[in-house]
C-alpha cells in the first residue's frame, strides 16, 4: 500500500469518519461572507484575558478524562499520513470541542534547531511543505464535525529555540519568512483556523515591506499585519502567548518596550495583537487603536467554527455546569502568596505566587496533582488539575489562566501492577472503525475505540531504522530478554515536558511498558524476562533468543533546548556491552526529536524509534516488535546527524549538526542559513547524515517504486503538477510505503 503526500486540495478525502455532519467547505468566498458579519455586530469588547482554553495542540489536558494521554503531534507526523492525521484530529476536535474549550495549538513550528526542547508538540517536522500539508489536514477535518473547538496554531513567529525565547531577537529576512516558516501558517489559515498564537521572541524583518525595526512578534506590523493579515490573508484574531507582551532582557529595547516592563498599548494594538493572554497588562485600561477591527477578528474567528461569538466559549455541558467547583480567588496572606499551581521541585514547598523569597509550607499543599493553598483566605479545588508547567516565563498566576469551565472531579486511575496491564489498555483491532469514536465525556480516556486510534499511530509512526537478516518482527516462540530500566519501568518516559503534557490527562494515568505491552499480545512471546540489575542489565540474557534494549534519551522540555542529541552513557554502554555476547540485539527507542546513534548503532541487529507515544506505550512498541495489527511504517520527519567522531563529545555533537557552531555566541539567532534549514542544509554543505530527512525501512516486507514508469500530468486550473508511479510489494508481510520525490 503506497501513501503520498497529496495535494493540498485533496488532503481529507479520505480517512475522515463517516457521516459526521460538520461545517460549510472553507472557500474565500465564506470567508469574505463571515467577516461581513462579523463587522456588523462587532461592537467592541474586551481584549484579554478572554475564552475558556484547553492547552495543548495534542491533548485536552484540564478536563481529566476527556482525553486519552494521546501519541504526541509529532509522532503522528511521523506517520508520513494525512490521512491518519485526519482520523486523529476529528477525535481531538470532540475531546475540545465537548468540553466548551478552545485548544492552544496545533504547534507548527519547523525543526530549524534539531537540539529544539519542544519537538515533540510540533508537527511540521524540517520541511514547509511536509508541514503545511499535516497541519492543514487537521484543520480540515475540524469542520468534519458540527462544533469543533477555536484552534490557535502556534507559534508566530518564527520561534525556532527554547532556550531564551522570551529576550532574543531573531533576525530573518522576508523571503526565507514566505519560503520557509510560513507556510504552513499559511496551509491553516487556507483550510479555515480561526486564531493565531503571537511568539515569545522579538523579530527583526530586514528586506522585502518590512520596516527593518526590530519588534516584540506580539507586537509586530511586518508579521502580524503586513504578512500574516494583509498578503496571507488571514481574517481571524491573533492570540498572544502567556506573558509574551513582557519586555525582558535584549528583547526589552525593542519597538514599545522597556525592559522589564510591558508593550505600549498603542504599540500593540497597531502591531496587530487582538487578544492578550492571560490578562489584561498591555491592554490594562482597554483598546482604543483598531479595536473594531479587533472585535471583528475575534468574532470572525468564533463564527468560522460555526459557534457564536456571544458564548466565546464559556458554556460547558450541563452536567459539568453543575458539578461544584470552589473559588479560586482570593486576597494574598500576609507573606503575599497567592494560590499556588504546582509545588516547587522536590516537593517540599508550594511555589510563591506574588513576590521571590517567599513560600508557603508544604502543609498546606493539597497535593502535586491539585492546586496549592496560600492559606486560609485562599480556597483551592480539590481535585482540579494543575496549571501550566514551572517552566512557563509567564510565572504562576493566583486564578486558572485557562479560563472557567468547570473541572470535573477526575476518575481514580486504574490500579495496576507493574508487569500487568489492563484489560482496558489492549482494545481489539476491530474496536477502531470508520465512525468516530463514541464521546465517553470523562472516560474518553479509557475508550477502546480511542486507544485502539492510539495503538495504530504508534506503530505506523515507528520508524524502522535499521533490521539487519530481518530480526524483525520477532517471533512468538521467540525467548526474550529486556534490558534497560524503561523497559518494565513503573513510569515510562512517554511524554515531553511543559505546557503540551502537564495536566491530569496525561500526568494521572498509567503509562503501559513494553513487558505490559509485550504481555498483552495476541503473538507471544516465548519467554519474558525483565531487567534484574542496578544498570538495566538482564541476567537471563544468555539464555535468550532475542535482547531487546528499552532506551529513552533525557526529557525534552518547553522552555529548554536538549543538552544533547545522544542517550545517555549509561544506556550507550549498556548497548554496547549485551551487544558484544553476540545475540541479535534490538533496539527500541522513544524520542523527543533527532538522535545521533552512530556511536553504536553499528554494534546492534535492528533499531527502531516510536517518538513520544503517551499513554499506549509499550503496548504500542510492542505491537511494532511483533508485526501486530498494524505496520511499522513511520518515515523520519527530520535529519538524524552522523557525529564525525566515535567519541563524539559536546563540540564533536555540535560540529557535525546544522547551526551546533552557533551556539555558543548565539549567532543562531540571526537566519543566516536562509532557506537551508534540515536536510537542505546538509545536502548543501555536503555534509554527511546517519538517516536522512524521510528515511524508514519497508517494515517487514520489501517494495520497489518504478520510476521508469512515471507520468507526470500538469493541471492548468490549479497549478499542480500530478506524478504517477508504480509501486510494486513482494514478500510475504504487507507493508506501506511513502513515495517521496
């Protein structure tokens, strides 16, 4: 079965669940239709701090239950199918939209930065146009259903670093914003998304209409106005991050700020901002520049997902309406704390809300997974779900930044014990049909038609990397020995860090290791054995068949960029060591976005990468082990480096990866590379990779694509050009294949 990358115009053709309903086909003539009336009940309003939102672009985190802790954005994109996201995303859109919540993402930002800590919320991979036919593929299948959620695609722009994303200034010029980065900004705003996430950084736009001053991008009339509003033609609101209208550090000095401070009002609101989150700072007294313009936008960007601009969101189900919710506002102590949103690390204080030096003991928390209580003139939700993660620079708020709907009491997790795994996390295949899924409200999490969705993206985004004389898939009579202290661990390492995974949804459910998973098919195996040392080592390793090596680099994080593109030296030379008793050793892996493995991948039989699964983990590696169900059919969305040492140090890492040498003088915050951004630069530079841009073995069968044969046809109405080739299967295993030109 081949899978291509179609044209944008055919994206959702197929996939999609039967007989939805959903809205109008996003056309510019409905577009033009909505904004006229939009215009003429705009009557003004208030400008921050509005709507109810659900964080992140993957997952409803607040309402506990709603959703399943879903595979990451950027593990489904690596399934290489539009269709798959689609599936995906009409699920997502019930999760949202049933709940009364706008979401915060998807996040499309490109992989300029491969050490980039936030990868794994995005789904445009290093190419544009990868990017903008995944992201408008979910867009698209939004309107699939009648009252999908506002969407707000982030972040813009460009956004390519985590690590002092609030104070630099990236400069960049006007083509490669239009070339590169834009986009799939662009493929959203045609498919019919209804808002627009402003970045942290400060952007200085040198050639082209731009002004060539640098400014706040929450702020910025190159961006917002001239490129985003006026040439792409986007009609809804534009969104600030969280306290991304703080003047901090270089960044301060820019167009309407000073450090420490927040943008000048006028500055702002003639920049192109239309709504600042998640309060009123420079927007405080209200919005006199623009602000029919403004009202119009945001009414606009309600009235194209088929809800009135009225209600913005601030309804919730009947039954959630009803369910008691205490207040969470209050006036400071005496020390000045306010209501805290998570415990400081280590747990042994609540963290201080209003001034630094200042906690509130740990007494009276009410627990890591609730709000923390300042005292006794401060009522927290018992129950409620945390806030965003510590490393937000918008620090902590003493009132739920995500707006007021009402958070159900969640659901006791299902008690597990560690080399078990419940019934409820092995759905049958036939559990996943063509219909969407039935909306459970807050045992969604628990649907198995939604874990069975689950079970299929993991092993069709696993990229198979490596299976030297096809040890893969492994068989049934097959004794196994695990090693690596993923691998039967209580807790694996599934998800990333930050706003993206930091509620109830994904922090309070079980997460299934590869024994539980393992123990959960239909296939075998043999023999099971788990880790048994201190290091992850396994004794009964020289009575296996077969060593599975379970290995997870360091957390990715918002808010950080990754120390490293490698695994940790324990596990290299834990590789290395079971690797040299000279069984087949295969490697199965999680990751947060590229990895360098060439310092050992030589030494193992077969490799593959599952991304960052969620909840259906293991079961999901599993299933790719063994060739259950589905194919391990993933396709690289990024570059994977070859490290030109065998010792590969800090500066070796640095000096074999696009932009490694800038680093340090934080050169990268120019865009001198231009256009050549992942594989573009690498081929540019001829600089040898360990797996290029779209790499993944034919898992376990074998193809042959015939490009003797192909046919091109030209379609003068559209533009586009279609490519036809044959694709040819042998062996005995079905297979997918994804054509790539």
């Amino acid at each position: 079965m081949a899978r291509w990358i179609p044209a944008a115009a055919a994206l959702v053709c197929v996939g999609l669940p039967a007989a939805l309903g959903g809205l109008p086909e996003f056309t510019p003539e409905l577009a033009e239709k909505l904004w006229q009336q939009a215009e003429s009940s705009a009557n003004g309003g208030t400008f921050c701090g509005g709507g109810t939102w659900g964080d992140s672009g993957q997952v409803d985190q607040w309402d506990t239950g709603r959703s399943p802790c879903w595979p990451s954005t950027m593990t489904i994109s690596a399934s290489w199918d539009t269709a798959l996201m689609a599936r995906w995303s009409v699920e997502l859109a019930q999760e949202f939209g049933g709940a009364g919540r706008g979401q915060l993402g998807p996040g499309i930002n490109l992989a300029r930065f491969a050490w980039n800590g936030r990868l794994g919320e995005y789904m445009a991979g290093e190419d544009p146009f990868f990017g903008a036919q995944m992201v408008a593929a979910q867009v698209k299948a939004y309107r699939s259903i009648d009252s999908p959620p506002l969407q707000v695609v982030k972040h813009f722009i460009p956004n390519t670093i985590e690590n002092h994303r609030t104070d630099m200034i990236e400069i960049v010029d006007e083509r490669t914003l239009f070339e590169v980065y834009y986009p799939p900004f662009e493929a959203a705003v045609n498919a019919g998304v209804s808002s627009v996430m402003c970045s942290y950084n400060a952007v200085k736009c040198t050639s082209g209409v731009c002004s060539g001053e640098a400014a706040y991008a929450c702020a910025n009339d190159d961006v917002l106005n001239k490129h985003l509003k006026d040439i792409i033609g986007f009609k809804g609101m534009v969104m600030s991050d969280w306290d991304a209208t703080h003047c901090r550090g270089d960044a301060g000095k820019t167009k309407g700020c000073s450090p420490g401070q927040y943008i000048d009002n006028k500055v702002a609101a003639e920049g192109g901002l239309d709504l600042e989150m998640p309060s009123c700072m420079t927007f405080a007294g209200g919005v006199e520049a623009r602000a029919k313009e403004k009202a119009t936008r945001m009414a606009w960007a309600y009235l194209v997902q088929g809800r009135s601009p009225a209600r913005r969101l601030s309804a919730v189900n009947a039954s959630e309406a009803s369910a008691p919710v205490r207040s969470l506002k209050g006036t400071p102590n005496p020390d000045g704390s306010f209501c805290c949103w998570w415990p400081q690390s280590g747990g042994n204080i609540c963290g201080n809300c209003q001034s630094k030096g200042l906690a509130t003991p740990k007494s009276k928390c009410l627990g890591k997974s609730t709000w923390c209580q300042g005292g006794d003139s401060v009522q927290g939700a018992q129950g409620g779900a945390p806030a965003p993660a510590p490393d937000w620079t918008s620090g902590v708020y003493k009132d739920n930044p995500f707006g007021s709907a009402a958070v159900p009491t969640p659901a006791a997790p299902v008690p597990v014990a560690v080399g078990e795994v419940s019934s409820q996390a092995v759905p049958p295949l036939e559990a996943l049909t063509d219909d969407q899924c039935a909306d459970l409200g807050s045992n969604n999490v628990k649907s198995p038609c939604k874990l069975a969705l689950a079970d299929k993206i993991i092993v069709e985004s696993t990229v198979v990397l490596k299976n030297k004389g096809g040890v893969l898939p492994l068989s049934k009579t097959d004794k196994v020995a695990l090693i690596g202290k993923e691998a039967c661990a209580s807790n694996p390492l599934a998800i990333g860090g930050g706003s993206g995974w930091n509620g109830p949804s994904c922090n309070n459910v079980h997460k299934i290791n590869v024994k539980e998973g393992i123990a959960g098919l239909k296939t075998g195996p043999g023999t099971l054995a788990c880790p048994d040392s201190a290091d992850g080592g396994n004794s009964q390793a020289a009575h296996a068949d077969v060593i599975v090596a379970v290995v997870v680099p360091t957390k990715a994080s918002e808010g950080s960029d990754r120390a490293t593109l490698q695994l940790n030296q324990a596990d290299v030379a834990l590789i290395k060591k079971y690797a040299a008793m000279g069984k087949p050793l295969v490697v199965a892996m999680n990751a947060p976005g590229p990895m360098i493995t060439n310092t050992w991948d030589k030494d193992v039989a077969a490799m593959m990468v599952s991304w960052l699964p969620g909840q259906q983990n293991g079961r999901g590696i599993a299933m790719a082990l063994y060739n259950e169900g589905y194919e391990a059919s993933g396709r690289l969305p990024f570059t994977w480096p070859l490290c030109r040492t065998e010792e590969c140090t800090e500066a070796d890492e640095r000096a074999s990866v696009a932009l490694g040498d800038q680093i340090e003088n934080n050169g990268y915050y120019e865009f001198k590379e231009k256009a050549l951004i992942g594989y573009r630069w690498y081929h540019a530079n001829s600089v040898e990779v360990n797996y290029p841009f779209g790499f993944g073995l034919f898992a376990y069968g074998s193809a042959e694509v015939k490009y003797s044969k192909a046919k091109a046809t030209h379609d003068d109405t559209s533009g586009l050009v279609s490519v036809t080739v044959r694709v040819q299967h042998d062996g005995p295993r079905a297979g997918k294949e994804v054509v790539q030109m």
